[in-house]
C-alpha cells in the first residue's frame, strides 16, 4: 500500500475517470509468467503463463499450495515486480509500475511503530504530499467502523494482532483504491481472530465494494469471503480452474457449517490435490 501510495496523486482523479461499469472486465491479466534468474544456472519457473479477468467489484480469491506464485502473481498485478512474460491491465489502462488508485495489504500489518493508529490509518495521505487534517475525520470513522474505537491513540505495540490487521484495513482504504490486493494477510492470526478479521473484511468489501483480489491457503477463506475463487497448481503455478462461489450476501459465519459450503470446499481440496500432481 504505501508504495502504490507514493506514486503521482495526480494520477488518481484520471484513473477514477475511467473506471467502467459493474459488469465491465477491470482487471486484465493476459499469458502473464514469471521466471527468476532467467538463463542463469539457477533459474526458476515461478508463475507458468496464466490469463485471467476480474470484474469491477468483484471479490476474487487466489488458492494453491504453499510456493505455487500466489504472491508474485499479486505483486505483479500491483506493479511491484515486472513480469517476465505477459501483460495486465488496470481499468483499461496497463500496468506499468505502482498507481496509487490500489490499495494493498501484507502478511504482516507494515504499522510504522512510533505512529499511533490513527496516524498510521493517515500516512498514505503524508506519502502523496496531500493535506492530512481534514481526511482525520474519515480516519476516525474507519477505526470505529472496524471496532477500534477508543484505540486511535495507541501505538502498535499496544494492540493485538487483529487489531493491528484492522488498522491496516483502514489505512489501505482511507484513500479510497478501486483496487484492492492482499496477501494472506490473516494468515499469522489464530483460528478465533482470523474469523472476525473475515467478517470485518466482507463488511467493509460490502460498504465501501471495491474490486479485490486476495491471496490465501485457506480453502474456507476463500469460500466465505469471495465471489470466485481461482485455483492454482503447484510451481511452476497456473491457472488450473474458476470456481464460482454461489452464496448470497451479506454472510455469517454459520454459513460454513451447511453442505453445500462444504461441498464446494471438499471440491477445492480435490483440484489442489490434484495440482500438486
């Protein structure tokens, strides 16, 4: 987030112009690979040449194993590392480096730790050299949307580590990215936090429904939260099936105890199984 956040602010306004309709593709990734140490002794096939599109408020979750290029997928979409093959573009427009219209969480929270948590939800407005007093209102609410009322004020170090996760989820949307893209970024959480961290993700989603795209190796995560859920195959990773999640919204958590839930879970299992092969 905060190097999406550093690129030209001018850029933001045109981007938001040309975003298109609900209905309309806005994410475009096309034969998109990438390989480390090309023609070197220790060269790695890390991403096989994979095509995909997310529609405009979409929510699109990537599975696979541990090491299949879930995450340098992620990084190249957000232009934060050049792919070696292929394209994507972002709103009709390709991608070429960071834009600050995207929004992007990591595994860890990225606070800065001698911030407070307001400060820290308002940094991405100090790296854009734009005015941070009158966007402390929009911070404030953010926090208290997220349940952090009465925390603004604490550092880091004095919050949990769902807590910290939330101040992340504020921070990546208080300059309101029309895309957003994160890296399993529950996945150091226990089983009770990461729970509520899902449904303060999807209520947020809900509220402010940007176009999202998240990584993670959890196949009930990926059920719970997204509209479609893409399956990848152990490295060199691929594209190997696009599930469609047909449960309505808003959901509660006890929508993972009925059959068709894990239904759709049991056959996720089986194409990663069967990825791995």
């Amino acid at each position: 987030m905060i190097a999406a956040a550093t690129a030209a602010a001018p850029a933001v306004a045109a981007s938001r112009q040309a975003a298109p309709g609900a209905a309309a593709d806005y994410v475009v990734v096309d034969q998109l690979g990438k390989i480390y140490n090309a023609g070197g002794r220790h060269e790695v096939l890390a991403l096989a040449p994979s095509s995909f599109t997310v529609k405009a408020g979409e929510f699109v979750s990537l599975l696979g194993p541990s090491g299949c290029g879930k995450s340098t997928l992620l990084m190249m979409i957000a232009g934060l590392d050049p792919p070696s093959q292929g394209t994507v573009s972002v709103a009709g427009r390709p991608m070429t480096g960071p834009r600050p219209d995207t929004g992007i969480m990591f595994q860890d929270s990225t606070l800065l730790p001698w911030k407070s948590a307001i400060d820290n939800v308002l940094f991405p407005f100090r790296a854009m050299k734009q005015p941070v007093a009158p966007q402390a209102g929009k911070a404030a609410a953010l926090l208290d949307e997220v349940g952090l009322r009465g925390f603004h004020h604490h550092k880091p170090r004095q919050l949990s580590g769902g807590m910290r996760q939330r101040v992340a989820i504020c921070r990546t949307l208080v300059y309101e990215p029309d895309l957003l893209l994160m890296d399993e970024p529950f996945s150091a959480l226990d089983a009770i936090s990461r729970d509520e961290m899902n449904l303060v993700l999807m209520k947020m989603w809900q509220e402010h429904h940007r176009t999202a795209i998240f990584v993670t190796h959890s196949i009930r995560e990926a059920v719970f939260l997204s509209d479609r859920v893409l399956v990848m195959s152990n490295r060199p990773g691929r594209i190997v099936e696009d599930i469609r999640i047909p449960f309505a919204r808003p959901r509660g958590l006890e929508i993972g105890e009925t059959v068709e839930f894990n239904a759709i879970c049991g056959r996720l299992r089986g194409l990663i199984e069967h990825g791995r092969t």
